[in-house]
C-alpha cells in the first residue's frame, strides 16, 4: 500500500517523503528559505507548506574531536524546534534539499530524518457548504488576529 497509495471519494493518499530536522528557533527561517530556493514545497493551491513543533529542549554531551569540544556534563539547549515537510519520493531531489538544511544549519551534526509515508492530497472537490470547513465556521485565524489586534497581524 505505502509503495502505490490509494483512494477515497475525496482524497488521494501519495507516496512522499517526510522530512524532518531540529533546529534552534532562530535558525528556522534561514533553512526553510534555502529549502524553498531548491523546491517550493506545493500541496495543492498553496505553497512553503511546513509544520514546525513549540519549543523544546536539546540533550547531548560533545565528544572528544567536536567543535565544542569535548564536556563532562550534558548538555540542554532549550528553543529547539522541530520542522517537517513533505517530498516527492525522488532521491535526486531529497539529497538536494537535505544537503541545503546542512549547509544552512548552524550544528556540527543536524539531525534530518527522512520517512516514507502517504499523504494526503484532496482532489479538489467543491465543498463550498461543507459545515466543518474553516471559512462556514470561525473564519479566518489571520483575519481574525488582524481584527482583534491589527499590530499583531503580519
């Protein structure tokens, strides 16, 4: 199943990769935009489609021959985050991108992981008067936050 996916009357699920790195919070958007400069991570009508985690803590203990060098007492780095994206399953284009978050990454050894995994992907199906949609129940977030306080909204 996970090689060729299938089908409901409203989704496909694809085979795709999912990558995954952690990052220091502040790093994030210098990774994500060379990422996007090498692909512009589409799912259907939108774009930069990623998930990012909240903030966690980091644990590790450098070694000898690290660049911090080596430590007796573990390390936590706190504001660490976790980012995910989906690929197509196309291994050319995998190392590009994994290559991309290396370089663009601040640590001696990031952590990327890629899964294999099916994903969802509507067909496109006219659910204008679906009542569970966004738009025929609460509305827009961003709208709503520009709304409540317009200093806020980006």
């Amino acid at each position: 199943m996970i090689e060729r996916g299938f089908e409901t009357t409203s989704v496909r699920m694809t085979p795709l990769l999912l990558v995954t790195f952690q990052a220091p919070g502040a790093d994030v958007d210098r990774i994500m935009e060379a990422v996007t400069a090498i692909t512009p991570l589409p799912m259907g009508k939108y774009d930069s489609n990623a998930y990012q985690s909240a903030s966690g803590i980091e644990r590790y203990r450098p070694l000898e021959g690290a660049a911090a060098g080596a430590e007796r007492d573990l390390r936590r780095r706190p504001g660490t985050v976790e980012i995910s994206f989906e690929l197509p399953d196309d291994e050319e284009l995998a190392a590009r991108v994994v290559e991309a978050i290396f370089q663009a990454h601040s640590y001696e050894e990031p952590v990327i992981r890629i899964q294999r995994i099916l994903a969802s992907r509507s067909k496109g199906l006219d659910d204008r008067a679906n009542p569970n949609r966004w738009w025929n129940t609460t509305g827009d977030w961003k709208t709503q936050a520009r709304d409540a306080d317009p200093a806020a909204a980006p």
